[in-house]
C-alpha cells in the first residue's frame, strides 16, 4: 500500500498592485498530494497573508479543542522591499500549512480545501461551504483553481445576459481539465503524476 503523502510548498512572493497606493504581497501555494482528502492531486494558487489569517480565524473557530500552529507574526517593521523579511513570512507560512495538514480534522473542513485549491475569495468561500452559490466544493475545486479570483461571479453574470466585451469569454474557456497547470505558473507537470 502506498503510503500517503501531502506535499505543500509556499514559493514564489511577487508584490501585486492594489491601486496606486497600495501593494501587497501573495504566495503561491503549491499542492502535490496522493491523500484522498483532495479532489485535485495537483493544484498552484496564490494567496495573501491576510487571507492566511482569515482561514486560521475560520479553522479554528471550527475546531474550537485544537491549539491551531501560529502564522508568523504580523509585524509592523515587516518590509515588502526586504528579501529576509518576506522570505521568513514565506517559511512561516508553509510551516503553518504543513502542520495544519497533518491534521485530520482540520483536513475535513472544505475551507481549508477551497483557501488551497481555488482562488475564491474568503467571502466566496464562506458562501460556497454555506450553500449558498450555485457550485459546491468539489465544483468550485474542478472549476476554479488556478483562475482569477473573480471568476465565479463573471461567470453567474454570464448567464444573464449576452456578455458584449470579448476579452471575458476567454477567461470561460479555462473550465477545460487541460488548462489547469497552464495558467498558475506551475513548474511541476501536472500530467504525468495524474494517474
């Protein structure tokens, strides 16, 4: 028997552009894993700290008896233009994945599933654990990872009326099962490690 394996790599910080005042700094978070627990063995999102913090608010109000791992600390000298400085948020986020799924309880919570394996939004994935979207879980997983984050409400919008701009239907065709490792920058070949 196999044995099973969940492998988690937090790489690749790139600062993104807010608006004119405003950046940010997201992750790719990179999932390589045998574990029946996914529904994808293979998946490349990115995510930012602030979006870290709300899956352990949201874990650990779930899991009110587990001491959930720490993220590293949400300091105020903390500089986007120094290397050391994101690169140690870098390895203190990983290290708080990799605890929190060696858990198999939290590993039951679909929002850790979503926050991993979509880019939905915390309130996209709020909605969709409560029932309240049109896609479930597994859906938004098959649908969803690796596409920009505003994909799913583009998408209700479209089945309401005709969409005029042209360049939004091309974000339509990523549902395809082959465009999955296209479009996150994943280094890994997704396809051969599939069977």
């Amino acid at each position: 028997h196999l044995q099973e394996f969940v492998t988690v790599l937090v790489r690749d910080p790139r600062t993104q552009k807010e608006d004119s005042w405003h950046s940010y700094i997201d992750y790719e978070i990179f999932i390589h894993t045998n574990s029946m627990c996914f529904t994808r063995k293979t998946s490349c999102v990115r995510r930012r700290f602030r979006e870290f913090v709300w899956l352990r608010q949201r874990l650990q109000s779930n899991a009110v008896l587990i001491q959930l791992p720490e993220l590293p600390s949400k300091t105020p000298f903390f500089n986007m233009n120094n290397p050391h400085h994101v690169d140690h948020r870098r390895q203190g986020l990983q290290e708080f994945l990799e605890k929190i799924l060696q858990d198999a309880l939290l590993l039951s919570d679909s929002r850790l599933h979503l926050f991993l394996q979509t880019q939905l939004s915390p309130e996209d994935m709020e909605a969709c654990v409560s029932g309240q979207t049109k896609y479930s879980v597994a859906d938004a997983i098959h649908k969803f990872a690796s596409l920009n984050r505003r994909f799913p409400i583009e998408d209700e919008r479209k089945k309401g009326k005709n969409s005029a701009d042209s360049d939004s239907e091309s974000s339509s065709s990523g549902l395809g099962p082959s465009d999955d490792s296209v479009s996150c920058g994943c280094k890994a070949s997704s396809g051969s490690e599939e069977s």
